[in-house]
C-alpha cells in the first residue's frame, strides 16, 4: 500500500473561491472608497480647483486596494496544481482569499469615509491635508495586513502541494 493518499477533487472548488473572493472583496472596497472620495473630490474641484491634485490621494489609495486583492488570487491561481493539491492547500487558499478580501473591504470603507470628510474639510482650510495624509495611511495598513496574511497563508499551503495524487 502507498503512504500517499488520494486527493480530494473538492480542493479545487475552496482554491477557486478564495481567488474569486479575495478579488471580489478587494475591488469592492477600492469601488467604495473611490466613489466615496471621488464625490468629495469633485465637490473640491468646484470651491477649490487649485487643491484638487492633492484632495486626490484618497482616490489613489483606494484603487490600490484592488491590486492587493489581484495579486492574492494570481498567487493563489498560480499555485493551484492540477496533481497534488490537497484539500488543506484549499481551504488555506480559502482562508488567504478572505482575509486579503475583507482587509480589503474595510480598508476602502475606512478611506472612503476619511476622504469625503477630510476632502470637504481640505476645502475650507489647508491645515487638514498633513492629518488626512496620517489617516489614510492607517487605513491602507489595514489592507496591508490582509494581503500580508494571505501572504503567509499561501506560503504554508504551497508547503503540502504535492502530498497527495489523483486517483
């Protein structure tokens, strides 16, 4: 008898679904934060079109939001091998898709929230600018620790690809 067991075909499904929601979550937190800080933005550009350029940072930032999410499911996707990949190895692709997703998620709320408020404030005073930087800078670190997470996740997934066949 082999001591290497069969894997399971459902590992694929659970891979799957932490790429599709790692890219899912992430773009529908950078989606908010951007038209969330987009409208404060505009309304800037219409009592203060000389600040416009630097009232923009939160839409910026928010968009990065969607490329951390993008690069945790071409990670996840490239990772996924068609033998040898264990139901462990999906369900932490699972795990690694929803905390990249809803670090994501939160990050675009907390700078679409900090971007309207601070860009209508950035209208009526510069002094604001320097606070809102700081702010939206802890925001993003949220989306960071998502992507780091799944980071490490992965890792410890790739670790067993090969551990099991196709029966």
């Amino acid at each position: 008898m082999s001591s290497t067991k069969s894997c399971d075909p459902e590992a694929f499904l659970f891979g799957m679904m932490g790429a599709a929601v790692s890219l899912a979550l992430a773009n529908v937190g950078a989606a908010f934060g951007t038209a969330k800080a987009g409208v404060a933005v505009a309304q800037l550009g219409i009592v203060q079109p000389t600040r416009v350029m630097r009232g923009i940072v939160p839409v910026v930032m928010a968009g990065i939001l969607g490329i951390y999410g993008l690069i945790v499911s071409v990670i996840i996707c490239n990772n996924m091998k068609l033998n040898g990949y264990p139901l462990f190895s999906g369900y932490m692709h699972l795990g690694a898709g929803l905390a990249a997703g809803f670090a994501s998620l939160a990050a675009g709320y907390a700078i679409g929230i900090v971007g309207d408020i601070c860009c209508y404030a950035y209208a009526k005073t510069e002094k604001i600018f320097v606070p809102m930087i700081l702010m939206l800078i802890f925001a993003e670190a949220l989306g960071l620790f998502g992507l780091i997470t799944a980071l490490l996740m992965n890792n410890k997934a790739t670790s067993v690809i090969g551990s099991c066949v196709i029966s």
